[in-house]
C-alpha cells in the first residue's frame, strides 16, 4: 500500500521537488567480497526511492496548507480512549503540554492519532497509550548516518543502491540521490562495540 501511495504522491504538483525515483536497482552483498554482489528482487519497478528531508516538508506544508497546525516544543502525554462497545477502545482525542512542563496541559479532540516518532515511537506508546491494543513493540536502533557529495561531476543520475552486511550485524548502505549527493548509513554491528 505504501508504495503505491507514493507513486500516487509523486505525480501530485506539491511533490514535485521530492526526488521521487521508481523502477531503480538494489544490490546487495558481502563487505569485501565482489562475486557475492547480487541484484534485489527480480522486478525493479518494485523498487523506489525518495528524499527524507523533502518528503517530510512537503507533508508539513500541505498539512499547514489546509489548516492543520505545526507545534514545536510540545510533548504527548497521554492518547485518551473511551469504551467502544464490542471492538474494544477507541481514540477520542490527546492531552499535550509544553515539553519542559509548566502546568499548560491542552486537551485536543481527535478520532485519530498517528504515532510517527522515530526511534522514540515505542517508548511514546508504552508511556501515553495504556489500554490501547497495538501492534508489535516498535524499537529504535542506534545507526550513523552521513550525506557525501559527489564532486566528480554536478549531477549524477546513478540509482543503484548498495546493502552491505559482513555477517557479525553490520549493515552499512549507500543511496545515490539525483541531486549527486549520496546517503550511507549502518549500524556498528550486532556483537557491541567493537
């Protein structure tokens, strides 16, 4: 379903400058080890890509564009539910406040509340949302990240992107973007810090 909602996304005027790309190749193999480098999936138009950054803003602006409302600084504390007969509980609204506190609580109103916090999703959901039934835990991963450009040329087109693994829970991965920057990012490996 995501995905086809971002294809759907990507031919709307206010997603124009997101960086969508469809129909790329992924690449996945062993640190070292070139012969084990094999394609991801017999289907590249099943494969897409988007810019993080980009997308997020324009999210953010077409919420602000049809009058929703961006708050810095403010903390979830609890999602209310009430009884909804025989399918359980439902969402009636949120209790916010100011993340350093001060007594400024506010009640908002909602029949939906979407948690979209990182690494701190499960945490939120463990502490503001007793009684609702959800899904499985939602746990958060410490990963580097970096933005490399590319400045052997001004704009590169490449869309291959590469999953590594060296067989201890490394993972670093490189994703070429239109713009000729480059995102990489992995874990320090399931086995600590070494």
């Amino acid at each position: 379903k995501g995905f086809s909602l971002h294809q759907t996304w990507s031919k709307q005027p206010e997603f124009a400058d997101v960086d969508y790309r469809f129909g790329i190749d992924a690449v996945s193999g062993a640190l070292g080890a070139v012969s084990d480098y094999r394609y991801i999936g017999a289907d590249r138009g099943a494969c897409g890509q988007v810019h993080p950054r980009k997308l997020t803003n324009a999210l953010v602006d077409g919420l602000v564009a049809r009058g929703g409302e961006v708050r810095s600084d403010t903390m979830l504390y609890e999602v209310l539910t009430e009884e909804a007969g025989s399918s359980g509980r439902k969402v009636v609204g949120v209790r916010v406040g100011h993340a350093e506190g001060g007594g400024d609580e506010e009640v908002i109103d909602t029949e939906t509340c979407v948690l979209a916090l990182g690494a701190w999703t499960g945490v939120t959901m463990k502490s503001a949302c007793e009684g609702v039934v959800m899904g499985p835990d939602i746990v958060g991963q410490k990963v580097h990240s970096v933005v490399v450009r590319d400045v052997r040329v001004a704009e590169r087109q490449a869309s291959t992107s590469l999953f590594l693994h060296d067989g201890r829970g490394a993972e670093p991965e490189a994703y070429p973007r239109p713009d000729g920057t480059v995102s990489v990012c992995g874990n320090q490996g399931g086995r600590g810090h070494e």
